[in-house]
C-alpha cells in the first residue's frame, strides 16, 4: 500500500496523531477511535494492522496488553515520496517569482505608466465625456 494511501484515511491520521504523543494501549485507541468515528473495535483493529504492515506503527506485548508506536519508516517513506514532488514544486515556484519579478520590473521601467497613473487618466476621460 502506497504512503499516501494510508495517510489518505481520517481515521488511520487520527490514530497516528494519537501515537504521536506516545506509546498506548490498543484498548485506549479503540476507545477514543470508537468515540470519534464510530466504528467497532475489529474496524479499528484492521486500522492498526495497516499501520503496522506498512510500516507506520510498531506493537509490543505487555502482559495481556498490545502497546502500539509510531514507526518512523513508514514516515520516513512518505517524506521521501513528497520529496519528489517538493522538488518539482520548488523549481516552478522559482520560475514563477522569476516571472513575477520581471513583470514588477518592467512596470517601473521609466516611460511606462503604473497603474494609478493609468486609473487617474481613465478617471479623467470619463469625468470630461
């Protein structure tokens, strides 16, 4: 499953956002998951199974308890995903402030007229016609 696909779901954000604060038991996610969006506890548990299969959460038994975590590898794979598209984003931008900049420059070249100018002499036809 692609990165995006998996930060694509609200309710799989959600739980990441809660594992972002640390570590915690399932029991505690189906909770507030349940609450939240409710679904069922085998709705939120298929949702961890994700996580974990794609590298965005790890679990650890205690006892009877399964402790889940946030996996930096799964983060790590879509940061490198966007990295891609961030520096294809970056060079248009850059073109596009170049582009912006070059017309800023020509307006004020001297002998052409700014904007007010231009609306003052507009306002001034209107006025005498």
């Amino acid at each position: 499953m692609h990165a995006f696909d998996v930060l694509g779901d609200p309710v799989r954000r959600r739980i990441l956002e809660l594992l972002a604060d640390g570590e915690r038991p399932a029991g505690a996610i189906v909770e507030v998951i349940a609450g939240e969006f409710g679904i069922t506890q085998p709705a939120v548990s298929r949702h961890l199974r994700v996580l974990r299969e794609t590298g965005f959460a790890t679990v650890r038994a205690e006892g009877a308890r399964r402790l889940y975590a946030v996996d930096g590898a799964g983060i790590d794979d879509a940061e490198r995903q966007l990295a891609r598209y961030r520096a294809q984003w970056s060079q248009r931008l850059d073109a596009l402030h170049t582009e912006v900049a070059r017309g800023l420059r020509a307006r004020r070249a001297p002998g052409v007229a700014d904007d007010s100018t231009h609306d003052r002499d507009r306002t001034d036809e209107t006025e005498t016609t």
